[in-house]
C-alpha cells in the first residue's frame, strides 16, 4: 500500500464550500411540499401526576391538523436506550420525571398555530416533591424514580484489581479527597430539529440532526411498533452534537407526528427546550483515596463516584463505567477498588458527552496526585514519571488495549513546548502555577461487551467513469470525518479527492455503522473501509493485469491511472479500467465490516500530556493563563488541520469546564435556561499561547495506522488547569467551576494577602 | 409568541398621546435588546409597542455647559465613538464598551439600560457615580429625577405607565476629576456582570480626597452609592490605608444575593478586590480610562 498523496495532509474539508457560503442545509432548513409543523408540550414540574389534559380548545383552533396525548400513540409508549422506560408522552394518571418530560404535542400548518395549540392544551397536574440530589435519593424511603430501581441506583459498576487493603497496609503515605464535578451542558449551535413523512408505500422517513440513525430506528420501532424495514432515518448535517444527539432526541415525537397527523411535519425546538430536555454530563461526588511508598510508587487506589443519572438511564452505565476504569489513568496501580454508582433524580437528564464520563475521573485523579506529591515533597512531574505505564504494560483498567505505551515521549515533547518557568513581575500580586498532566482516553475499536453493538460497516463503489462513491453510516458532526474517509479512498485509489463521494448517515443506503461516539469513527469505518477498498483495489488491479497482460501484482494505482511500477508509459486510465470492469460484469461494489477479537483488544488509547501556565491575582482573583498545551500520540495524523482543530476545541471546552460551566438546577428546574445565564468560553478567553502538538507512534491496528483522537484534548485540560491555580497559590482545589471569587476566598483562608 | 401592534411616533406629543390610549399595555423601544427578550419570556406582554429608536430628541450627544446630555435612544456604540463622552464620562464610555457585543452595542440604548432597572446594568455605575440626572416628560410636562431616585428596585423604576424617559443629564465634573469603570463577569465578553462598579475621584492641590463617588453594581436591589466608603475617604489623603479601608466599608454595606452567577459572600469578597483596585487606578496618575477585567 502506497501512500502519501493526500494521508497526512491538510487538504480542504469536503463540506467546507457549503459551511462557509451557508449553502448546507441544516435539519431546519428543510421544506416539504405540504409540510405543517409540530409543537410538543413539555411538563413545567419535574415531578407532577398528570391528572388530565384537555385538548378540546386547541383542537377546535383554526389551522390545526392534529392533537396528539398519550392516547392517540400506536404502540408501548416506551422507548430508550439502555432501558426502554421513557414515555413519549406522558399519559394521565402517571407522573412526570422532569422538565424534559412531553405531555401532549399539535400538528398545525404555521408555527404561529402549533404555538398558540399547545398554549391551548390545559394540563391539570398534581404537584410532587421532586428528588434534587443523589444523596437525597438514596436514603431509605425516598420515593423511586422507577419502581423497579430500589434505592433510586440507576447503575453500579465496580473494578477490583489486587487488594486494596493490602495496599494501603504497604503504604507510608496515603491521602484522599472529595471532588465535586458540576453538569456541563454541550451547547451545540443547533437545537434538535427535523422532518418526518409518511410516504405512498408505507414507509416512514425522518431526517434529522442525530449521532445514530440506527438507535433512532430502533427507538421508533420499540415506540411506535413500525416494521424496522419501514423506518428510513437520514442524519442532516449536524450543528454541534458532542453526545448530546446521541441518544433518540425528538425522533421519536416527530414520526408520531408525522404518522397521526399524515402530512410532512417539522419540529424545532427552540433553545430552552433543547438545553431542558437533551442529555448533559453528569454532576458527580467523588471520593478518592490514594496510598504511596515514600519514594512516590503509588500501592493502592480507592474510588467511589457518586453521579447524578437525572430521570432516565440512557447512557449512564456506559458513562458511569468509564468514569470508573478512567480513575487509574495511564499509570500502573497494583491495587485497585473503584465503584461508579448513578442515581435517579428529577434533575436534567444526565448522559453522554465528549470524554463520556473520564473528564470527571481526570480531574479527580490529578487533582490527589499533586495532592500526593505535595504530601511526599515530590515535584508532581516526578512522581507521575515513577507511575507510569511502560511499554508493554497493560493498563490498569478493565478497558484493555493495544496501544503502544508513550508516555515519555509526550512527557519530553511537553516540557519542551512549555520553555522556562514565567516569573511574575516584581512587587506585582500575581502569582504563577505550572502543571502538567496525562491521561490515555479511550477511544473505541470494536467488540466491546459493555458497549455492544459495536461492528462497523462501510461500502465503496467504484462507478464506470472511474468516480468512487463511499457509504459510511457515521455521521459527520463536523468533526471532519467525511473528509478523512474521502482521503482514505483516494489514497487506496491513487485518485484525486473530487473524484471520491462520502454519503453518510443513513440507515438504508449505508451499511450498519452504529453510533458516532467514542472517537470511534475514522478508526472504525476507517478499517471498513480499507477492507471494502481493498478487495475493489484487488478487482482493478486483476482486470488492468489482463488488459495489459502484466501480472496484477506488479501494478500501482496512483495518478489516477494503473501504472506498471517503474514504467510509467507502461499505463491505463483509472477510469478505462473501471469501464472495462463494469463492461465485464466484475463486482464493483465491496462492503467491509471491521470488528476487534471478542476476547481481547477491546480499545485503543491515545496517551496524551496537557500543560498549562497561569498567572493568578491574589489581589483581584483574576486567572489569566499565559499557556495552554496539549500534546497527543495520534498514531498518525490523517489531516493535520482537522486533527488540531480537535484539539484547540476540546482543550476549550475543557476550560469552560474548569473555570465557568455549570448547568444550576434548584428544585429540579434550571438557573441556567439559555445561553444568556449558561456562560461557555468566548474567544476573547482562550489562552494567549495555545499549542496542539501531536506525536506519531505507529499504532497498528489503526487505518494507516491512525488512532481516535476526538475526545481526547478534553480529558485532563481541567485538572491541568485546577493544579496549575493551585501550585500558584498553594492551595487545593476540590470543586469546579472555579471562579475569581472562589480565589480570592481561598487567598483569604490561606492568608496569603 | 406574544402578538402586538408595533407602532414607530414622529414626535414626542405622538408618543405620549399614543401611550396614554394604550392605558398600561404600551411599551416603549428603543434598542429592543431588553424588551424582545422580556416579551418573548412573558415578563412583558405589550398591546402596543412604540419605536423611539430613531425619534429626534431623543437621540443626541450635546455638550451644554459643562454639562453633558444624552438622549435616552442613544446606542451604546454612539457613546463608545463619542469624543465627548470619553472626555467628560470616561467610565461610561468604559461601561458602554464592555456591554455584550459590538451586535448588541449597535442596538442597545443607554435609556433602555436604565429604565430596565437590572441591577447589573453595566451603564448604570458610572451615571450613579456621577450623580446624573434623568429627564422623563409626561403629559404634565418634564421633570427632572436624580438617577439615584429613579431607580427603586429589581425591574422597578419611578417611571409613570405613560412617562417617557428622554435625556441622561450628567453634571459637570472639576478638571482633576477622574473616573473608571470595572465590569467583573465569567468570561471576557458578554456576560451579565457578577458584579461591576464605577468611581470619580477629585483629589485638591493639597493632595487631599476632595471628592469621590463610587457605585456599586449587582449587589443591591438597585445599583448603590458606597456612602460610608465615599466618607472615609473625603478630606483625606488617598493612602494604601485609607484606600483599603474604605474598601472594606463598601464590601460592608453592600447587600448581594446569591444566584446563579455568584453567592452573596463570593460578591462582598468581589467588592473589597475590585474597590481596591478600582481606587488605586482613580489615584494613579496618568489613564482615566479604565480597562476594567473580567474572569
């Protein structure tokens, strides 16, 4: 296999002339001959019996085409990934969960109309104490969420590793620490939003921004009882998603829509709705216990989280079991006890966002180890290199992979982007801190027993004129992988990238590819891919032999042409022998499915360091971070533009995170209702010196030896943050966000002004 | 969505006349940055809404005197780019520069800012701090409310259902007068402030306080006045002392809430910090305009 041509170079993204000129058309930007538009009703309580709804008012209202109740729903009324317990609509006589819960939906011809309908619908509820806090829902006699989950527990998972007793025993300095991680909202640009129709055959279609066409497929059915071969679920190009579209969003509302009211139907939820209702990243409690030898060889670790699930399962085992394998980080612990508990509540819902469950775990764990290194007097970088993983180790983790270990490699390129130590200006009140830190975040490779359903499909056709189209099922959440798999056809191709077409995200014309999470795609569909390629490269190659009668192992593809190698008169045009093949009646359409060995392997790991210097005002409380830097073992770099586009973005949402992010609930609704109250980064906060760096490790398994890099820079940006504040003022951070006030609380405490 | 008459006045008598046949359900706009969001949340459910955002009295910068008026239709962009204002009230071109976004300051009025009566508006300090007057006309004429008067809590004002607010008159300041303006928010740019505050300072030959204001933002019902600060300092000279011990007061005797931007006790320890400092860069020579910063 040749490569070089376009692997590993920053060429344009695929979709960027759309993107830039506003010519892509987003979910909402759809019009259909016909097309009315729905409104669902959402509970104002987060917990309330709905005692009636009465629908006659909006019914009789002029422009309305149909009022949907529980009532009306074909089907169980239930859908839901993990546990099929979330109602549709809630129906009378049973309780709401939270605000997110719909009640009753219309179908009108103008949004004015659906509007003032559901204004119309009369919702008689019987007003109940919600459950606000995990703590509160645990205790004995609490009210249950879900009948069947005693104790309000969503989810426990527990890794044992040696023996945690006999480790803290050995130890000679053993701390601990309570972190609390607030819920962080995703805040993608574009609110949940599609179309749905029925059409003369039977057949559902909905499109839609979403992260999974296939669970969206799944959910209708488990609903709404349509044959699986009748639902068509098209993914649109999606405006923000970071698990947040993960699961079914309003997929499900609007082909119920679509289905009673039997006309095209839009739904848009509007910025409110969206930040009440989606999935967000759980609020968690964690304890953390940590027992080391006087020289810093850590002995034992001990972990308990404690997270909000919010009202409904969904992800919150998956989330909640990486939190769990995530606390031990890329260093090895001979004994280990970690237990992840999730626990319902009538908060916002809690579920999959980048990092999925390991940034809390990140900050927990590198908060207590430069805890643990002050306790030792041992510089924190020090006692990070004495536990790390080696080559050839096996993580300390129930995620086990097959990534080469890099950590000095990262550990060298770091320190060197980060320079000298800045010094504050004399007689000046601010005070520096410097932090480095690492994690290695997973990202997916395949048969995976606690995630399931994790094979990957891709098909490429190569068309008689030589152009190539690949069906991927991913979808492009702007993450950039419809360029990357163009570019990976190309290569295999020795064509240029116009001539490779990507459709994604749709679950009839492209082979099953499951979800888009887990930084799983270009590793995934990638190794598809070549598969697919590979056996088409092998048709050509085959076909050009016997047309030029010159064995087919002794034939290239580059150039757009099938060259002799070293004799390059010696030649057919791509695309003549793509005719020829197509004359002869040759297959020109392959389909790869890439899943990992059951038993092992289970995920890749990109082993990365993140640095930061700040300078802290201890008169003001003022943080101003003076550098920020990550540097990531990429395996290879595909697209470096894209790659550290990843990067940056994470790295700020991880500040966001650190220094701002929190999505308030009291009494189970939210403080924090739309972008005016929820505060994320702008660019005026993004650090003055801002480096992503990657290193090449050659990784295998990888395609063209490429890893899964688009959660990564999130994972220990934060903690790298927290301790730098902290080495600047000597102080320990337990809780985020962190904001000037709580420095100069801190600064009061301490004394240090 | 909340439906209504949109009606644009040509002179104020039309306005007035307008409002008083609406009885209470008019509203005025005059940048709309407010009163969109309040009618789109229900807090404001206006028959008839009228534009003044291009009525002619109430859109000019005059110099009068010494003296300097505002109409109250003014954009928060207008003041930015005055040479006027950045000469006679620096720190309300501070304040008006550090509002939202260049989009929202090419909407947003120093009216509207006010008559809003959020307790964080940004405008409000500086106006405060400079012992500003309002002119608000009604059917019996105008009169003439010191800023201070005007505003009587969260979202309430002195304001008549069918009063208009027309001018901001702020009063002449002595030539060793400087101001500043500090806005402390989340982030760097369009946050609603955790807390801000303005201050003047006259400091005599004699190298003595011979006047100060200082104006507390987002930690009262209302923007306030630091009074006992404000004493501890007049006739005195502006030692780190007395700078940081009028500080402490006005931590003191302001009164924050906790809410979802900060607590109360996070906003006092705010107060202290930022008065400080704000204090030390009034009695800096050189600068009288104030970056401000945010976290």
């Amino acid at each position: 296999m040749t490569h070089g041509n376009v692997i590993g170079k920053g060429v344009p993204r695929v979709d960027a002339r759309g993107k830039v000129t506003g010519q892509t058309k987003y979910a909402a930007d759809i019009r259909l001959p016909g097309m009315h538009y729905g409104k669902i009703v959402f509970s104002p309580h987060p917990r309330a019996r709905v005692l009636e709804i009465d629908c006659r008012a909006a019914e009789s209202m002029p422009g309305v085409r149909k009022v949907i109740t529980a009532r009306n729903l074909p089907g169980s009324n239930r859908y839901g990934y993990d546990v099929a317990h979330r109602p549709v609509l809630v129906p009378e006589g049973e309780e709401t969960r939270y605000i997110g819960d719909a009640v009753a939906m219309v179908v009108a011809s103008s949004e004015e109309l659906a509007d003032r309908a559901a204004a119309a619908i009369a919702v008689r509820y019987e007003l109940l104490a919600p459950l606000t806090s995990p703590r509160q829902a645990m205790e004995p006699g609490a009210y249950l969420v879900h009948a069947e989950a005693a104790g309000n527990r969503c989810c426990l998972r527990e890794f044992v590793h040696g023996d945690v007793a006999v480790g803290f025993q050995t130890s000679e300095v053993v701390v601990e620490q309570t972190y609390f991680t607030p819920r962080q909202e995703q805040a993608f640009l574009e609110p949940e939003s599609g179309v749905a129709y029925q059409d003369d055959s039977g057949v559902l279609h909905v499109i839609s921004c979403l992260q999974d066409p296939y669970g969206v497929a799944e959910d209708i059915h488990l609903a709404l009882a349509i044959p699986k071969s009748r639902i068509h679920v098209k993914g649109t190009p999606v405006g923000g998603g970071f698990g947040g579209k993960l699961n079914t969003t309003i997929q499900v509302h609007l082909a119920a829509m679509a289905c009673l009211a039997e006309v095209p139907v839009m739904l848009v939820l509007d910025r409110e709705e969206s930040f009440a209702f989606h999935p967000k990243r759980h609020p968690t409690e964690i304890r953390l216990k940590l027992g080391a030898g006087r020289d810093g060889t850590i002995h034992a670790l001990e972990g308990d989280v404690i997270a909000d699930a919010g009202p409904y399962s969904g992800r919150s085992p998956e989330v909640l079991g990486l939190t769990m394998s995530a606390l031990m980080g890329p260093y090895r612990i001979p004994n280990v006890l970690t237990r992840a508990e999730g626990i319902y509540t009538n908060n916002l819902d809690s579920g999959a966002f980048r990092g999925f469950g390991a940034p809390q775990a990140a900050i927990a764990r590198e908060c207590l180890l430069d805890k643990l290194a002050r306790a030792l007097a041992m510089d924190p970088l020090e006692l990070r290199r004495r536990n790390f993983l080696r080559p050839g180790d096996r993580p300390t983790s129930p995620m086990l992979g097959d990534s080469p270990v890099s950590l000095e490699l990262l550990t060298e390129r770091i320190v060197e982007k980060l320079g000298p130590k800045p010094s504050a200006p004399k007689n000046s009140t601010k005070r520096i801190g410097r932090s480095i830190c690492f994690d290695m975040p997973v990202f997916d490779v395949g048969a995976i027993p606690v995630l399931g359903k994790s094979g990957v499909g891709a098909a490429v056709e190569v068309h008689s004129d030589g152009s190539v189209s690949v069906y991927a099922g991913g979808t492009e959440l702007g993450q950039g992988v419809t360029t990357v798999l163009a570019q990976m056809a190309a290569e295999q191709f020795g064509l240029p990238m116009d001539r490779i077409r990507v459709e994604m995200s749709d679950n009839w014309t492209c082979p099953r590819a499951g979800r888009t999470s887990a930084s799983r795609l270009t590793f995934g569909l990638g190794n598809a891919l070549l598969l697919a390629t590979g056996r088409l490269r092998q048709t050509l190659l085959v076909r050009a032999g016997k047309m030029l009668e010159i064995a087919a192992e002794d034939l290239v593809l580059e150039g757009s042409e099938v060259r002799l190698v070293g004799v390059p008169a010696k030649a057919l045009a791509f695309a003549e022998v793509a005719w020829m093949c197509s004359d002869r009646g040759d297959n020109l359409r392959e389909e790869g499915w890439f899943r990992s060995a059951e038993d092992r392997y289970m995920y890749g790991h990109t082993f990365m360091a993140a640095a930061a210097d700040v300078a802290v005002d201890i008169a003001t409380g003022e943080i101003e971070i003076l550098k920020l830097a990550n540097v990531l073992d990429m395996g290879r770099v595909l697209n470096p533009a894209m790659a550290f586009g990843q990067l940056y973005g994470g790295a700020i949402q991880a500040l966001g995170y650190g220094l701002m992010e929190n999505m308030v609930t009291v009494d189970g609704q939210s403080k924090t209702p739309s972008f005016a109250e929820y505060v994320i980064p702008s660019a005026l906060d993004i650090p003055e010196e801002f480096v992503a760096e990657g290193v090449e490790t050659p990784y295998p398994t990888g395609p063209f030896g490429a890893k899964g890099i688009g959660e990564a820079a999130l994972n220990c940006t934060t903690p790298t943050l927290l301790n730098a504040i902290a080495d600047a003022l000597g102080v320990e951070i337990t809780a985020v966000p962190i904001g000037q006030e709580h420095i100069l609380a801190a600064v009061r405490n301490q004394k240090l002004m | 969505m909340v439906y209504f008459d949109y009606v644009k006045p040509p002179t104020l008598e039309h306005l007035l006349e307008g409002l008083r046949q609406a009885r209470f359900e008019g509203a005025v706009l005059a940048g709309g940055t407010d009163l969109h969001v309040k009618i789109r949340s229900g807090v404001a459910c206006p028959r008839v809404v009228f534009d003044i955002s291009d009525l002619a009295p109430c859109r000019g910068i005059v110099e009068q005197g010494n003296h300097l008026r505002l109409g109250a239709a003014v954009r928060m962009s207008e003041i930015v780019a005055s040479a006027a204002v950045r000469r006679k009230a620096p720190a309300l071109a501070a304040a008006a520069l550090q509002m939202s976004s260049r989009q929202i300051r090419n909407r947003a009025t120093l009216g509207g800012n006010i008559v809003t009566a959020s307790p964080a508006a940004d405008a409000v300090p500086p106006l405060l701090a400079a012992d500003a007057t309002l002119v608000l006309l009604g059917a019996d004429g105008t009169r003439e409310v010191p800023l201070a008067e005007f505003l009587t809590g969260p979202g309430k004002t002195c304001l008549g259902k069918s009063e208009v607010l027309t001018e901001v008159v702020i009063p002449s300041q002595g030539p060793g007068c400087r101001s500043h303006f500090v806005k402390v928010g989340r982030r760097k740019a369009q946050a609603i402030s955790i807390i801000n505050l303005a201050g003047r300072i006259d400091i005599g030959q004699d190298g003595l306080v011979r006047d100060v204001g200082i104006a507390l933002g987002a930690v009262a019902p209302t923007a306030m006045r630091a009074r006992q600060a404000e004493k501890a300092l007049i006739g005195r000279a502006p030692s780190a002392k007395n700078l940081a011990e009028a500080a402490a007061l006005a931590a003191e005797e302001c009164r924050p809430i906790s809410d979802v931007r900060a607590t109360g006790s996070g906003r006092r320890l705010l107060v202290e910090a930022w008065t400080l400092r704000l204090l030390h860069l009034l009695c800096e020579t050189g600068g009288a305009r104030s970056g401000g910063r945010n976290s």
